[in-house]
C-alpha cells in the first residue's frame, strides 16, 4: 500500500512493508534522504543501504528528484524522528539535476521564490501558506453549505462595473490593428463579440444579489480583476471574492453573519492547521527579532487568530470612530500619516488599526459611513448623508471585510445612479430586482488574499496566491 509522508509520521508502530512517493529534500552520507511529498511540513527520514543499492541510482538521488521507495517503517535509530524508512528498493521517477535546481537546501529571498513560483511550494515556508489557503478555502465552503447557503457560479466576463472604479481589464476579439470604428473614431464595440464593450468583473456582488431574491441566501467565491497599475504589497491584479448575499436580513443581521463566518473560518485552521500555523508563527518570531522594538508586533500569529475567534467584534459608528480618532494621541500628536480633521474623512489602515489594537482592544465593525465615500448600491439612511455600510476590522491589517444593507428602494437607487452618472440602461436588470417584489437585503464581500494574508503572517499578497498577476508580471 501507498502511504502519504503525514500518514506515516502519525502511524503507531508495527506496521507493514510500505510504499512511499515523494520529493528529495537533502540526501547526506549517500544515506539518509529527507523524503516530502506536499502532505505536511515535516520530511521522513529514509535510510538508504548505499553497499545493496546500485551506484549509479545513487548517483541519481539529488534534492528535488521525484523517488518512489520500497521499505519498512521502523523505530528511528537517530535524534529528530520517532519513526524512520529502511528502504528495500528505492526507483527514480524524475531526477534533478543539481547544478541548476533553483530551490536549494537554503534560505531564499521572497522575490527569489516568486521568479520561481512554479518551484516555490517545495519549501516549508510556502507549503504551509499553501496548505492553509487551501483549508480556508474549504472551510469558506463547509461554513456557508453548512448554514444555508446555496453557491453561486456569478460571471467573470461583464458589462457593468459595479465598484464604479473604472479600472477594468477589457475583454474584446476585435482586431487589435484594425478595429471597426464610429464616424467620431472611437472603437464601434457593437461590432465587438458581446455587441457591446465587455470588461473582466471585479465583483460578482450584483449578480449574486438577484439570486439572493429568489433563493434567499447564496454567496460567490471567484476570482475578480482589477486593472490598478500598483505594485504596493497589498494588491494583485487577479484576486478572489468571497461575497454572500442574503434577502430579508438588515444591517444587524449582515455584521451578526460576518462575524459568526470569520470566526468559524479561522476557527477552523486553529483546529486543522496547527502544525503549520505553529511553524508559520516560528518565521514570523524570527523575522521580528531584526526589527526595531518599536515596529514589533505585540502579538504572534496564533495569538492574533485567537484575538479574532475568542472576542465579541465591537460595534462601532463611523461617526464615534471619527471622534474617537479626533481626541485620539496619535492624531493630536501628528503621528499618524493621514491627520483626521474633520467627519467624512476615508480612514487609513493606520487609523483602523488604533481603533483595534490601541483603542478598543478587539475586532471592530464600524457602520453608517458617508454616503459620498461609499458605493451606489447602499442603503441611504434617513440623515440623507449616511448608508447602511460596516467595515470589519482586524489587528495587523485593518480592513477585513466590507459589505452593507443594499439599496431596495426603487427611487432612491436610480436617484443615486443619476448623481453618480450611471447609466440606467447597463442596470436595467439589477432595477428590476427593486420592482418586482424589492425586500431589505444584505451582503459583504471578502478578499480571500487578504484573509490568507492575516492567518498565516505573510507581509505581500504575491506570497499568499499561487502565481500573482501584477504590473508588468504574468508569468507561469
């Protein structure tokens, strides 16, 4: 029988003669092979009889060639292990060649290992962030099909840009050289694929909303674009959304529903991902010790995920937030980079990280934002100058999750449209919802990035994707 790495590191001894596939790690003393097969962090020793084993499959066993061993799981002889393989036979699948294998038995710079993504999961560093994206993700899907929620599939090609933000990657079959053209020369989309012109989504939040008004409780996890020419730590041009949409629940129930999902979410690598979580927090330690005191994070990793599932999320107004950051130290002192003056001011990670961390001592969900600063499809509230929004804040990143009640008020929707010059006629549908049986609803949507980010303490969002789309970088 063919066992994973993670299965015989847990086995109780006696056991029967094994099979074992994996990746050479390190090979010393032309005996001892540090065998990994992606199923945990931690490698087997197999202990190689180098007088029974042909010289010239030896000569073969180099880091990162792909083995497939033979043997017998017994008590380890050496330090480090509990069990080890003596192998009977061992077979090369795929060798490496050593002179130019790019993922050493060494430390590599970041950069380093994102020119060799395709490679970079072999180290313990990114198998772990992997392994843990991979767990959240399922748990995203366990949390929603377990309370309720149908998933689904919204468009990744669409007409409309339901952020507003203008930076969308077009999608066209035109002929790039030669495209037809309008009497004013601008490009005749109508001759275009779709009939009109087309962009890659950034949020799959509007469609999702239709369903919600039929199926009552759905979310969306899918991959969104952005065409922002920024090469900040914090974004990508390839990102995925988690955003759930729910019919007849208001603001209260939409901040109750991100806070019981958060919580579940991280709740669940604190239980699954121990091992790598633990070995995550390691790195993270080590890198703070080269760090002034000053920039040192108060709390370690586990801790911060901890501060997230053991604490009641505190509920805040924009409005006292503002206040709150008006009297605060920081502000009156000229410390923060961005000086709160006055209400309506976009607050800054800076900002959403005092009221957490130095302030209030917990997650926070600030809501009733400025109507101005917010997007169209929230609920205006009776003050005419505030919506329905909540953000979700959380230590060492500020902003978690953004959502809102939307909209469901015929006139009112199409009165913020006109303000904000947006065309009736590419929202026809979404007006539809609002007359033909319009209901309060609710939604938040979720960058899964940023959430891989604050579970594993990787500092750049190109660390926590498998191969990051960025200005001037789409390979692999």
């Amino acid at each position: 029988m063919t066992y994973s790495v993670s299965q015989l590191l847990k086995q109780d001894l006696p056991l029967q003669p094994i099979e074992i596939n994996g990746w050479v790690r390190t090979f010393r003393a032309n005996r001892f092979i540090a065998l990994n097969d992606g199923s945990t962090l931690n490698n087997i020793q197999c202990v190689v009889d180098f007088e029974q084993t042909d010289a010239a499959i030896l000569k073969r066993i180099t880091t990162g060639a792909a083995v497939h061993i033979e043997g017998e799981l017994v008590e380890s002889q050496g330090k480090g292990q509990k069990v080890e393989i003596k192998v009977n036979s061992i077979a090369i699948l795929g060798d490496s060649h050593p002179d130019d294998y790019p993922i050493q038995p060494k430390k590599h710079s970041f950069e380093f290992l994102r020119e060799n993504a395709h490679l970079r999961t072999r180290t313990n560093t990114f198998s772990a962030v992997m392994r843990l994206r991979s767990s959240l993700s399922f748990a995203i899907h366990k949390y929603f099909n377990d309370n309720g929620f149908y998933h689904v599939h919204t468009p990744i090609i669409t007409g409309s840009d339901a952020e507003g933000a203008g930076e969308m990657f077009r999608v066209s079959n035109l002929d790039a050289k030669n495209p037809p053209l309008n009497k004013d020369g601008s490009v005749n989309y109508k001759e275009d694929f779709f009939g009109k012109e087309t962009n890659l989504t950034v949020s799959g939040q509007l469609e999702a909303e239709s369903y919600a008004m039929s199926l009552g409780k759905v979310y969306t996890f899918g991959p969104t674009f952005r065409a922002e020419n920024s090469n900040t730590s914090r974004h990508l041009a390839e990102f995925w959304m988690i955003e759930p949409e729910v019919a007849f629940m208001d603001l209260a129930g939409n901040m109750d529903l991100a806070e019981a999902f958060m919580k579940s979410v991280l709740n669940y690598v604190l239980e699954h991902n121990r091992e790598d979580l633990e070995f995550l927090e390691q790195r993270l330690l080590d890198e703070e010790k080269t760090k002034p005191a000053a920039d040192r994070s108060e709390m370690s990793l586990i801790d911060k995920i901890k501060f997230v599932v053991d604490n009641n999320f505190k509920r805040v107004s924009y409005t006292e937030a503002i206040d709150i950051l008006k009297d605060s130290k920081p502000n009156k002192k000229k410390k923060f980079k961005y000086i709160i003056e006055e209400w309506g001011a976009d607050l800054q990670s800076e900002h959403e990280r005092f009221l957490v961390e130095k302030h209030f001592k917990c997650p926070v969900i600030l809501f009733d934002y400025p109507a101005n600063i917010k997007a169209f499809y929230m609920r205006l509230n009776e003050d005419g100058k505030t919506v329905r929004a909540m953000d979700i804040l959380f230590p060492g990143i500020g902003e978690m999750v953004g959502g809102s009640q939307r909209e469901e008020r015929l006139e009112v929707l199409k009165e913020k449209m006109k303000a904000l010059d947006i065309d009736e006629k590419e929202l026809w549908w979404y007006l539809d919802l609002r007359k033909y049986g319009t209901a309060v609803h609710s939604g938040f949507g979720l960058g899964f990035e940023r959430l891989v980010m604050f579970a594993t303490g990787m500092g750049n969002i190109r660390d926590v994707i498998p191969f990051p789309r960025t200005p001037q970088n789409a390979d692999f």
